[in-house]
C-alpha cells in the first residue's frame, strides 16, 4: 500500500526561487506552477488506482462472503441430514 501526504517541506521543494539582475531570490511562477501541476497528477493517479484496488477488493470480499454464506447452508444441511439418517 502506498502511503503519501502533501507535507509543507514537500511542498516547499517545489518552489522554484531564481536570483534576479539584483540578486534577489524570486519565484518562477511558471515553473513552480508545473511543478504543482505534476505533483498534483501524480497524487491523482495513485488515488485512481487506490479507488480501483478498493473496488476490486470489495469485490472480492462480497464474493467470498456470497461463498461463506452457501457453504454455512450446505453444512447446516449436512448436518440436519446426518442426524436423521
């Protein structure tokens, strides 16, 4: 299982701060920007493929539940059989 969350320092990294003709450090709105931009896609697709993992183990988990509950019929019945016989 995949475990992330946007921390401040991460956050903070994609912050890209340039010097100017003066020296002094400014951000690069369209780089930072992009850089958002890819985070933010990357955070996005692993939440897709989470959901989609979720749904296929709900799933699987009805499915299992559909058996369990045929299989307690069938011993229950196994069992009202054997102790008439």
């Amino acid at each position: 299982m995949m475990k992330s969350e946007i921390s401040s320092k991460k956050l903070e990294e994609l912050i890209i701060k340039e010097n100017d003709f003066l020296g002094f450090k400014r951000i690069k709105t369209d780089k930072t920007i992009e850089n958002y931009e890819k985070a933010f896609r990357s955070y996005r697709a692993a939440i897709l493929k989470n959901k989609c993992e979720l749904k296929f183990r709900s799933e699987q988990i009805t499915e299992l539940n559909t058996k369990v509950d045929d299989l307690k019929k069938k011993v229950h019945l196994f069992k009202t059989k054997t102790l008439y016989y």
